[in-house]
C-alpha cells in the first residue's frame, strides 16, 4: 500500500562503536596476552564477551513498519516478536524528541521516566504511541515526518 512505512536502523552511534570496539579490543588483548595464565573458565568467559557482545550490537537493529493492520516493532536479537500496536488500539501518536542518555539511561529497550518503554537505536526524534490502557510506547525514528504521515494515513 502506498501509505506503509517501513524503517530499519542499525546501531552505529560513534559513542556505542567506540565503546563496543574498546571492551573487544581489551578482551582480545587480555585474551592473547594472559593465555597462559588464566584458567579456562576465564579464557571462556573472556572469548565469550570478545566475539558475544560485538556481535550482539552488529546485530542489533529496530524495525518498524506502519501498515493497515497498525504499528508493528520488534528489536531482534533483543525482541524477536513482532509487537503490534493496532490503530485500535492506539489512543494518540505525536513526534516528539528525547535525549536517550539523559531521559532513558542510553539506547536500547528502556523505560524513560515518565514517558514509557522507549525502542531507541540512534538519533533523538520518537514517535510516542499512547494506547488506550494508558501505556506508552516510544519508537525511535530517522524519519519522523514519513512515519507521522504514514500512521495519520491509517488513522482516518
């Protein structure tokens, strides 16, 4: 349909690479380094977190699609379900900015105080779903006008 709205992001903030590549980095060094003296849990655990943790954050992604049937999301390897928000759901969606380290404790799935459970991979601009129950859920964006477009198109 011409009104869907598909978005996927990937974590490449350069703070969350910098961060992720420095703990490998030092894993691997340590890893190499301190083979012959450390034990092989630690060497394990070690190697583990040197090629789990990058990989979970290459992997990484939101996905978000805006179709008749509502606002479906998922953050896989994180939530590999597909959630769905159906336009009934949905009691009021408006666009609006948050600044995730600030507001949320960084990016990921978050609880924002007071704002609800934020899906935040980069930028700053959520579309902030509120459902009927009253819960709200805050899904990051890159393009937040195509997407408001799109669920005012399905709303009608």
């Amino acid at each position: 349909m011409a009104d869907d709205f598909r978005e996927t992001q990937y974590f490449r903030h350069p703070l969350i690479l910098a961060i992720v590549g420095g703990t490998a980095a030092v894993t691997w060094y340590t890893f190499i380094t301190e083979v012959q003296e450390l034990k092989p849990l630690q060497l394990f655990i070690l190697g583990m977190i040197g090629i789990i943790v990058p990989l979970l954050f290459l992997t990484l992604r939101l996905e978000t699609h805006v179709s008749p049937d509502g606002i479906r999301y998922r953050m896989p390897p994180v939530v590999r379900k597909e959630r769905t928000i159906t336009w009934s759901d949905l009691e009021d969606a408006d666009l609006t900015t948050v600044r995730p380290i600030r507001d949320c404790g960084g990016w990921g799935v978050r609880f924002c105080r007071g704002q609800g459970i934020a899906y935040l991979v980069s930028g700053t601009e959520v579309l902030r779903c509120t459902l009927r129950s009253g819960q709200k859920v805050l899904l990051g964006t890159k393009r937040g006008e195509e997407m408001m477009a799109a669920v005012k198109a399905h709303q009608r």
